[in-house]
C-alpha cells in the first residue's frame, strides 16, 4: 500500500515495528545521525550523543509521519522491541550504557547499575512522554520484545548477565546459573 525512507545522514536502523487500534504504525531503533528527521516540540529533539541514540517514529496508516523522537544520553542507546496498548500508548524496551538516559522521577529503576541497562519508556499517542526507567543489574542487560496486557502491565523480555539481575521473590528462577 505504501514504503518509505526515513532517516537521516548518518547510520539508521529500526529494529521493532508495530501497529495500533488505529492502522498507524510505530517503529524503533537506533540512529547516528544527528539530523535524524523529528517533529517540532518531540520529547528529545537533538541527539544525545555517544555512537547511537534511541528513536520513536509514529506513523499513519497511509505513511504520512505524525510524530518522532530522538530518545537517548550521552552513551549508546538503542531501542529494539516496540508495542501499542489499547489506549494507543506506544512503549519502547532497548539497551542503554548511558548514564544520563532520560528517566523520570520516582522511576522504579533510577540509574544505571551496570554496562548497559535495558529500559522501558512510554509515550501516550501524541508522544509526550508518560514515564521511563532502567531496568538491569551490575552487567550487561538488554531488552528486546515488549507487549502490554489487557489490564495495562508491561511485560518485555530480553537478555542479562547480571547475577543481581531485579527479579520478583518467588520467581521461578531467582540466581543465575554458570555455564
């Protein structure tokens, strides 16, 4: 029905692409262009730096671009793994090394804890930004799918080396097991 470019000079890729109640469709990734092509007023409208920052590109069901954002610090940041509620909320899962990733007050996870961090970001429909948070250990931890359920809870999944990784008590699996 329609294909578009979008990116900027630099290297982009999309790496999660979904859809919502709406036909619009939404897309993540990472990019290292620095004139990455966002909307006026988006949340993060420079990159951030380091070699890739996050982004979130909304778009309608015939192509035309409704919104897009730069989200990243100061390190690497990639988003991989995008999802829609049923509100049209957009929410984004990935992996940062950034230090000064853009998280909100009272998140559950406030800092970075180790080399990379997954996170998890949420945008109501308009792309202002709802809430965000780190979600890792003291290694490496990334996230990489994310779907919400039909009461609103955010699952992701990804990747982790960190044996102090936040799991839940009762968990199935609560230590890291050696290979």
């Amino acid at each position: 029905l329609w294909a578009t470019y979008y990116g900027g000079s630099g290297a982009d890729e999309g790496f999660g692409i979904a859809t919502d109640g709406s036909n619009n469709v939404v897309i993540t990734g990472g990019t290292g262009s620095a004139d990455f092509p966002v909307t006026a007023g988006a949340f993060q409208t420079s990159y951030g730096g380091g070699s890739r920052d996050a982004f979130v590109v909304k778009l309608g069901g015939s192509g035309n671009r409704l919104w897009a954002t730069y989200y990243g610090g100061s390190d690497q940041d990639v988003g991989s793994g995008i999802a829609t509620d049923g509100s049209g909320n957009v929410l984004i899962t990935g992996s940062t090394q950034s230090t000064t990733f853009p998280i909100t007050a009272g998140a559950f996870q406030t800092s970075n804890a180790g080399f990379s961090d997954a996170f998890v970001v949420k945008f109501d429909a308009a792309g202002n930004r709802l809430w965000a948070t780190y979600y890792g250990g003291s290694g490496g931890d990334e996230g990489h799918g994310i779907a919400t359920d039909v009461s609103g809870n955010v699952l992701i999944t990804g990747y982790t080396v960190s044996i102090d990784f936040p799991v839940t008590a009762g968990a199935f699996r609560q230590v890291m097991e050696e290979e």
